[in-house]
C-alpha cells in the first residue's frame, strides 16, 4: 500500500485548506482511512476515519464540525478538509489505512498505533 499526501501550506487562522491522500497498490474495500497529525513536542493524534465502502466517519473532538474526511473511489483518493483554523491546528498530517478484514473486525475507531499504512507528512502551519 503507498498512501501519498498533499495539500499542506501555511494559512491563516479562520481559513481553509484541503489536504489529499493518493492511495494505490491495494482494493481498499475492507480499508479504514485516517488522517493523523503530531505537533512538535506532543503525542500523534487521530482526527478523522471514513471507512472505504461504507463511509462510516469518525472525528476526534478536536475537530469535529470544523474537519470532513471524505473519499472518492474512482481516484482512490482521501481527503481532508479543513475549516476555521486554529493556530493550535498546526502539525505535520499523515494520511494512513489498515485493513479491517485482515485485523478481523469492522470496527473502525481505532487508535492511530493500530494503522498498518502511512504516507510522508504534509505540514500545515496556521498563523494567528
């Protein structure tokens, strides 16, 4: 599975962005796809899930209302789109998968350690 990430820059808070994951390599029917994010000096966070087939969504707290995670099949693409800023949205966001068959179960509100897929980083920086 190769997962490639885009879409990352330098905002200002209150704006938007769109971050995209580019997945290939696999039939992600069975996928859970997450976005994560790690600032400087703190723990990985989880923000957002969508099952592949179903679109079934999870939110972190952080973000719920603010953030939507979505997926188009035909581009096998993930995205993430991001509204009302906060400077405290700064991080480096990471796309990843796992597939739900193989761990066994459907359940999808995983941990971020749980993911078995991960692409490079995209830095979103949001001013103040």
């Amino acid at each position: 599975v190769q997962l490639q990430a885009s879409g990352g820059g330098l905002v200002q808070a209150g704006g938007t962005l769109r971050l995209s994951c580019a997945a290939s390599g696999r039939t992600f029917s069975s996928y859970v796809m997450a976005w994560s994010r790690q600032a400087p000096g703190k723990e990985r966070e989880l923000v957002a899930a969508v099952t592949w087939t179903g679109g079934s969504t999870y939110y972190a707290d952080s973000v719920k209302g603010r953030f939507t995670i979505s997926r188009d099949h035909a581009k096998t693409t993930v995205y993430l789109q991001m509204k009302s800023l906060h400077p405290e949205d700064t991080a480096v966001y990471h796309c990843a998968a796992t597939d739900l068959y193989i761990r066994g179960s459907y359940y999808y509100n995983l941990l971020a350690r749980e993911y078995d897929y991960w692409g490079q980083g995209t830095l979103v920086t949001v001013s103040s």
